[in-house]
C-alpha cells in the first residue's frame, strides 16, 4: 500500500474537532464529527490492506491481528494502566465503579455497549468519564474481527461482486441509523451496525481506487473539505448522529480520500509537516485527551477555565507524541518484539484489567478501602431508589380496579425520586397506584428544551400526549394525582444558583431552557404568563379527571457537586433568603391555584429550611443523592411523612363529605 501524506493530515483535521469539543469550546459545537471521519478512513486503509493481500494471495487472518493488536493494544493499555492511580485518587466508590466495569468493556472490546447503557453521549456527566471515548475504538475493533471474514467469504464466492456487498450492507446499515437515530437514539449513537456504513463507506472508496487510483480534482477534494469544515461549525448535540446528516463530514472525507491527488491544493495542504505530524500522533493523541479532561475536572469544584482546558490539549499532544515515539513505534516494529510476545503480553493486560474491574465491581468501587467511619456514612446516604413506571400497555396502566380508591404520580425527575415512598403509602393506605415520570420532561407540557436534542424533544411532548389522553379518557376518576417537577430550574434556568455557590450547583444538567415554538427561549419578563397558562392548562384536565391533586412545591438544591470527592466530604448550606429570592414568583403562581378546594399545594421546603438556611443533612447524613434529586435518607424524613400527612388529611375530608 503506497503511502499518503494527505491522510494523516486527513486524520489531524478529524482529531483537532474532537479535541476541542470535549474540551467544552462552543464554537467547535460539532466537533464531535470528527470521530465520523476516523470511521471513513479506517475503512478506507483496512480494506485497502485487505484487498491487496487477497490479490497477491498472501492474507492471513493471524497476520491481519497481530498488526491490528501492535497498532491498537500498547498505546491503550498504557492509558488505562495510567488512569487507575489517578481514579484511585479523584474519584468516589461509585465512580470507581463505573470506571472498573469500564476497564473491563475496554479490554473485551465492547466499551460501546457498556456507555450504551450507562448514559448519552452528550450528558454532562460524561464528561467525567476517563475512557468515554473508547467506544468509538469498540466499534472499529468490532468493524475488524467481522469485516475480514465476510470479505474473505465474498472474495472466495465471488471477487466480482464484493463491491455489490459492501454496497448492500452500507446502504442497510445506513436505513438502521435512520431508524435508529428516531426511535433508539442512543444504541443509535454507540452500537457498531448503526455505525458500520461509515467504516463501509471507506471500504467503497479504497474498491474505488484500486480501480481507477486517486484522481486529481481541485472542485471535488475542496468541496469535500469544505463539507467536514462545514458540518464541524454547523452542527451540535441536538443533530441527529447517525443519520443522513453525518453523511456530511462522511462524504467530505470520501471525496478527500477520492480526488486529492499530491498535486491538488487540499493534498498539498494536508501534507504540510504540521499537519501530518499531528495525523501521525492522532491515536496516541486522542486517547490521552478524554483521561486528561475527565481527571481534572474531577479535580476541581469550579467550572474549568480556558487556559487550563488548552492547556490539557496541548498536554494531550505531548503525551501522544511521547506514546508514539517510545511505545507505537518501537512494537510495530516485528524484528524487535516478537508475536508471541505481543500476544501474551496483551493476554496479561486483559487479564489484569478484568480483574481489577471485577473487585472494583463487586466491592462497590473498594468503597470501604477508600473511605471510613463517618465519611463512609456520609457517602452511603447519598443513595436513592425508586418505583419504575408502569411497564405494561400504556393504555392499562390507567385500569384501575373499580370501587378502590386510586393514585397517580406525574412529573418529571424529581417525581420519580419519591416514588418509592408514595407507593408505599399508597400500600400502606390502601390506594391503587399508578405512576407516569419521564427524567427532564415537564409533566403534561409541550415545551421544547433549547438545551435538549430534537429526540429528546420529540419524545417528551409524544409522551405528554400520550398521558394526557390516557387521563382523558378514563371512564372514573382518579381519587388522587400527585404531581411534582423541577419546577425551580425550569422556570429560573439550572445554573440559578450558580454565583452563589460559586460553583456548578445542579451537576448532571446543561443550562435548562424553555421554548414554546422550539426556536426562541421564553425571556423572564414572559415566564409568570406562561407558566400561568400551563398551569392553569393542567389543572383544567386535573379537575375534570380527578378529586384531588396535590402539588408538590419546589425543593431546595444542594449547591455542591456530589460527583467530587472534596465537595461531598464538606457539605454546604443554601442561605434560605437565597432559595426565597429565586422561588417566591414561582410559588406565587402555583399558589393562586391552588384556592380551588381541589388543588393542594404541598409546600415542603419547610422540611428543609428554617429562617436562615436550607439544610443538606439531617443527622450527619445526606437528604440528597445529588444537586438536585433526594436521597432514600430524604425521601423518608422529608417527603414521606408530609405527602402521608396531606393524603390522610384528603382522606378524612372525603370521609366527612360523604
């Protein structure tokens, strides 16, 4: 295979986005498109190996390996062996645990799956994540076990038709992501066959030019780097990724790889020095950077600054020059470390790294290594639990049984944190229970989220809908609706409190924006009016479909960050003037409608605050579980007893009534 200047510069413009935009730069929004370009280009150089070995009859299967695992494994298992102090340091049990289970998905090669179920890719929390970036490494792995083989079985049946075949799986795996990306966003996003038609696109290119070599065309490369600059700029986290957008960067990539001949004026640029040094580094490079961001934000309790974030970025160079200097070079090189001895050495790591996950796993992260007495206390009551949502037909979730007093929980999050105590008062008092929570989705509402995904949006408003008339419809009416939202950071914003605690107070949540029309935020001025109007909107279905409904006020936040070590082991109050300055226009709102003898505003602040601060621990343990969300601890000394209070007091009017 001859080599090309051109697409190691290729790969430094792939890794400069991905850098940035996990460094939190904005104006590289979309820099994440660079990982689509790694894909197309992976598959270019794979199949061009493959195909000309096949052609000289000289493939092995071992050989194609032994290259893949000299080229991946040392640089990687480098990293990760690097991370584990500094895990051991940082972070708290339950992030070590996370980080275990990691260590392990990395050396199977299947950290796509493990992030699949973890989390979306572009949550906040991820940030935090060492080797988050790993899944794309996972679908490249997957791509060069399975690739191979159906190539040689194409090959072997018919050479003349292998272009037919990658055609037929690019397009399918293309319609997948289409699917994908509306109904399984994120399996869309990490999972291999929703990722393999960028990889194949790369293989129909390197069929291309074995055919009919690189062809010189100004137009074509420089329209084909013009669309990857373009879509770096253009999109962000709510583009839909796979999908027919990303064959954007995809195809400029495809057309750089197609028509930039040495002599055209892309080529030339791509094959400066600078660039192609960078492409040279790029593996190394891009694995260094996710450790280096995740660890220091870790280490900090304010927002990172731009001069320390740059200053990790150029870190992240220097270590990858370093790594492909004394370790990529040095094992690529076959007179000097021999087969067997990459093998084994690479078994040994495995071996180490599932282990290590596996204790970390099973000992919750070495919590009681780590931490002790009341510190170990402290930590443990951060945990919280709760009911699940009917999981039946949408439909029968609302057949209650006829003649039994009934409850349905609405809401959002922070519905969903107490149900667990609302389901066991409604056993303990009898009540049918139902309960319908959607995380981050306003209860019964048609608001957009500006700082949510299109999915995300289109999903929150179809299952309002869906709520909505399944409450219409019912035949008899509920006896109690309990409802509840972060009524607080949709109405103010998350960072609300964000100057007073001079930190990040509600971890886990970008900027919280609402939008009627998906397009423009609801300025403040507005906010009164119309959350008036939603209210109002709720309560009008409420009244008709149910005795009572009870409205669970908002809770004040804890304003530390329960991701950091330092932070969780210092508790920090909120000045209750504070919590009163940034809630008393959303209370009054909710309280105006609450004169219907219907409606009942359960306050509960008061549970948490006195006169002059609002508390975060009762008896040396957490009420939270984080910023924003109780704990079991809370739930139970807070939220229960006043939610079994206001029911049994509902209970006792009806009674008289009757």
């Amino acid at each position: 295979m001859n080599y090309r200047a051109e697409i190691d510069g290729l790969r430094a413009v792939a890794l400069l986005p991905v850098i940035f935009f996990h460094a939190g730069f904005s104006l590289f929004k979309g820099g994440f498109v660079g990982v689509d370009i790694f894909f197309v280009i992976s598959g270019y150089l794979i199949t061009t190996v493959l195909i000309e070995d096949l052609k000289n009859q000289s493939f092995s299967i071992i050989n194609f390996y032994e290259r893949r695992a000299r080229r991946l494994l040392p640089a990687l298992f480098f990293v990760m062996l690097a991370c584990i102090p500094f895990a051991w340091y940082l972070m708290l049990p339950n992030q070590i645990k996370d980080f275990s289970q990691s260590l392990v998905a990395v050396s199977l090669f299947s950290s796509n799956f493990l992030f699949w179920r973890e989390s979306g890719y572009f949550d906040s929390e991820t940030e935090e994540k060492p080797l988050l970036h790993t899944w794309s490494l996972a679908v490249e792995e997957q791509f060069y076990i399975l690739f191979p083989i159906f190539l040689i079985l194409v090959w072997k049946y018919d050479k003349n038709r292998v272009g037919y075949a990658i055609l037929f799986l690019t397009i399918l795996s293309l319609l997948l992501s289409e699917w994908g990306w509306r109904y399984k966003p994120t399996a869309n996003f990490y999972l291999a066959p929703t990722r393999a038609w960028e990889l194949l696109l790369g293989s129909i290119a390197a069929l291309i030019i074995q055919d009919k070599g690189v062809q010189k065309n100004n137009f074509l490369s420089l329209s084909g780097f013009t669309l990857i600059i373009f879509s770096i700029f253009l999109y962000d986290n709510t583009s839909p990724f796979p999908s027919i957008y990303t064959l954007l960067p995809a195809a400029g990539a495809i057309l750089v790889i197609l028509f930039a001949d040495k002599e055209t004026l892309i080529a030339r640029f791509l094959s400066s020095k600078l660039l192609v040094g960078i492409g040279l580094i790029s593996y190394s490079t891009y694995l260094w950077h996710q450790p280096l961001f995740a660890f220091y934000r870790l280490s900090i309790l304010n927002s990172p600054s731009i001069g320390s974030l740059l200053g990790f970025s150029c870190l992240s160079f220097v270590l990858g020059f370093l790594s492909w200097k004394y370790l990529e070079s040095p094992v690529r090189n076959k007179n000097l470390i021999k087969r067997k001895t990459i093998f084994l050495i690479s078994f040994c790591f495995v071996i180490f790294f599932c282990s290590f996950g596996y204790i970390g796993h099973k000992t919750n992260g070495f919590e009681d290594y780590l931490l002790e007495g009341d510190q170990l206390l402290l930590y443990k009551s951060t945990s919280r639990s709760s009911e699940l949502d009917c999981n039946k037909e949408f439909s029968d979730c609302f057949n209650f049984t006829d003649g039994k007093k009934n409850i349905l929980l609405l809401g959002d999050s922070n519905a969903y944190h107490f149900s667990k105590g609302l389901k066991e008062i409604s056993d303990e008092l009898d009540y049918e229970y139902a309960q319908f929570t959607m995380g981050g989705c306003m209860p019964l509402a048609n608001f957009h989220r500006l700082d949510e995904s299109r999915i995300f949006n289109e999903t929150c408003i179809s299952y309002n809908d869906k709520v909505r008339r399944g409450i219409a419809n019912l035949v008899n009416k509920i006896d109690i609706v309990v409802i509840s939202a972060a009524w607080l950071i949709y109405y103010n914003g998350s960072d609300l409190f964000k100057e007073i605690s001079k930190q990040r107070a509600i971890q886990g949540l970008s900027n919280i924006s609402i939008s009627l029309n998906g397009i423009e935020e609801v300025p403040h001025y507005k906010k009164e009016e119309v959350f008036g109007s939603y209210f109002d909107n709720i309560l009008n279905l409420l009244r008709l479909k149910s005795n009572n409904v009870i409205i669970l006020g908002p809770i004040p936040p804890a304003l530390m960050n329960f991701n950091r070590k330092d932070s969780l082991l210092t508790p920090q109050n909120l000045k209750f003037q504070d919590f009163a300055q940034q809630s008393n226009e959303l209370r009054s709102i909710i309280k105006k409608r609450s004169l219907d003898q219907k409606i009942h505003f359960l306050e509960i602040d008061s549970g948490f605050c006195d006169e002059d601060e609002c508390r975060v621990t009762l008896g040396g343990l957490f009420l939270y579980g984080d910023s924003y969300h109780l704990s079991n601890i809370g739930q139970e000394k807070i939220i229960q007893p006043a939610l079994r209070n206001k029911i049994e007091e509902i209970r006792a009017l009806s009674a008289e009534v009757k």
